[in-house]
C-alpha cells in the first residue's frame, strides 16, 4: 500500500475521509482506521471524533486506497462484502471500506501489508470546487513533462 502525508490529501472546500496507517519499525501495516471529517482549522489538521475535534499530526500516513493486493485477497473481499450487504446493505450511507477487511486479515494473522511512503502530493475532485484546480494541476504536469500530452491512444 502508498501512504501519503495527511497534508498533502486535503481539500481547500471541505472535510475528507481518509485511512489513518499505524506501522511498525519495518513499515509493515499495523492498522488503518477510518476518520471522517478531516479538515484544517485554525492552522490545526483536525478530525471529528464523536463531536469532539481532535488534532492529527500533518505527517500522519494516510491511506488513499492505493493498494497492491494477491489475488487471493479479493477471495476475502467477497467472503466479508457479503457478511457486510447483510449487516449494513439497507442503510443508505452504509459504506464498503477496503481498510476494515485489511485490519481483520491483519490482526488475524492472515495477511501483511508493506506500506511505502510517499511525500507526494495527492490531489482529486472531493468538492465541485476543486475541479479548476485539479484541471490546472494537471495542465501544469503535462506542460512540464511529468505526464505525457496524450495518455491513451
């Protein structure tokens, strides 16, 4: 899995949702737990915690859902998306995140993860807002030679 710096995946038009990576000294993956409502405040990276506002560390690793898995692993994402549907498919909110099924095969001894850290700088539509400078951002790269004019084709 990448895991980029918490600072460098927020949005200048809202809260985001991200995985918080916990490692180990050999940057295997410990835990990764979900926090919603991400935003800066005050000068402060904060997240809400059951109504309460809790600060975050801007180096913090995050999960963007940039994994590299076995095939086996999507065996387990059927097996526990069913177990999901039936637990939670009527609410309509509910949400399928890839990090609770890697926490259960973790802590279970079933899987391991390497996490390699970026420092890039993430960046994509959240908001209606940050589409302008997404489309800049990526004018930007191609004029510079960092992505090619024409990707597909």
């Amino acid at each position: 899995m990448v895991a980029y710096h918490l600072k460098n995946t927020l949005s200048k038009h809202g809260h985001v949702s991200r995985g918080v990576c916990t490692t180990d000294s050999d940057k295997n993956l410990l835990d990764v737990e979900e926090h919603t409502k991400i935003f800066m405040k005050d000068g402060d990276i904060v997240f809400d915690h059951n109504g309460t506002l809790k600060k975050i560390a801007p180096e913090t690793p995050v999960s963007m859902n940039f994994w590299g898995f076995q095939t086996s692993y999507f065996d387990w994402l059927d097996k526990y998306f069913t177990a999901f549907l039936d637990e939670q498919g009527e609410q309509l909110k509910s949400e399928y995140f890839i990090p609770t099924v890697v926490n259960y095969l973790i802590s279970g001894g079933k899987e391991k993860v390497k996490v390699l850290e970026s420092d890039a700088e993430w960046f994509g539509v959240t908001y209606r807002e940050d589409k302008q400078e997404v489309m800049q951002r990526i004018t930007d790269l191609t004029r510079s030679g960092a992505y090619p004019e024409k990707l597909w084709g």
